[in-house]
C-alpha cells in the first residue's frame, strides 16, 4: 500500500472545485428566482442554500454510493463494514440538515426531470458496481493505494468525475430550469 500525495484524498480538489462552481451556479440562480425572500445578505444566504441543495443531491448519492459499495465489496472486505455504517449514519443526519434549510427550495423546484436524472444516477451505480470486480474499478484512489495498473485508476477517475459528475450536475441544475 503506497501513501498518496494530498490531490488524492477524499474529496479531490477537482471534486471540491466542481461543487464549489455548482453551489456558485444555484446560489447565483436562487438569488435571482427567490430575491424577494432575502432581506438581508441576500447574496451570502442564496449561496449557502445553493450549497445545501447540492448538498441534499450529493450526499443522497453518496449514500447510493455507501450501499452499493457495502452489498458489492462488503462481503470481501467485512473489515470495511463497520466504516461504511459509520459513513451511513453521518450522510442520514447531513441529508436531513440539507433538507430542514432547503425543504422548500427542493420540493417547489424540483420536477420529473429531477427525478429521472437521479434515477439515472442510481441505476448508473448499481450497474458500475455491478460490473466492477474490484473496488479499484469504483474508488480510483483504492487502485493508486494498492498498485493497480494506472489504467485501472484513469478508468475509475474517468467513470466517477467525468460520468458521475455529470449526471450529479444534471440531477441538480434541473432545479434551475
């Protein structure tokens, strides 16, 4: 197992930069739609929902992500059971804070197409684990830390940030259209 360099831990500074320019898009975005409800530092509160909303749809997934990693990998690896539990408990009470700031904001906006994008980003994860033989096909940082080929990781990188990214910004830029 090699130790690795700071850009790789969780979350990545590419990860931390594309939600950081989404939560900008939608507090941008509430701004505009809901300016009457702001009184006062009505820039600094529409950024903080946009951020909690992304939050809401993130840490939804990451959850998907949890559950589909603990039935795919969990038998193989059950020392990571316990960490995925833990991981389950945090997102459950960081889903509900998102949900308590933003409730209104997530079920006027929200449409069909809100709920189609997110059931694609369920059935894309369930088919990606389903496919992977290895948790290095799902977690790009678990090839690096076990010397997987480079490929191995670029694939995995590849799926999550370039694919995964996607359908998550499309999940959560239809609450703007």
């Amino acid at each position: 197992m090699e130790n690795l360099p700071w850009w790789t831990l969780s979350p990545s500074p590419i990860t931390l930069t594309f939600y950081v320019i989404l939560s900008l898009y939608g507090g941008f975005k509430i701004a505009r739609i809901y300016a009457h409800n702001y009184k006062r530092l009505k820039w600094l509160t529409a950024l903080s929902d946009g951020a909690f909303m992304l939050g809401f749809v993130v840490i939804t997934l990451d959850t998907v992500w949890i559950l589909c990693s603990g039935f795919r990998f969990g038998w193989f690896y059950p020392d990571s059971i316990p960490q995925l539990l833990a991981c389950l408990f945090r997102n459950a009470g960081i889903i509900a804070l998102c949900y308590i700031f933003t409730k209104d904001y997530l079920q006027h906006r929200a449409t069909e197409k809100t709920f189609m994008y997110f059931v694609a980003n369920v059935v894309f994860m369930v088919v990606w684990f389903a496919l992977s033989p290895s948790p290095a096909y799902t977690d790009w940082t678990f090839a690096l830390r076990f010397n997987y080929p480079i490929t191995t990781a670029a694939l995995s990188f590849f799926t999550s940030h370039v694919i995964g990214k996607a359908l998550v910004a499309l999940t959560y830029l239809t609450y703007f259209r």
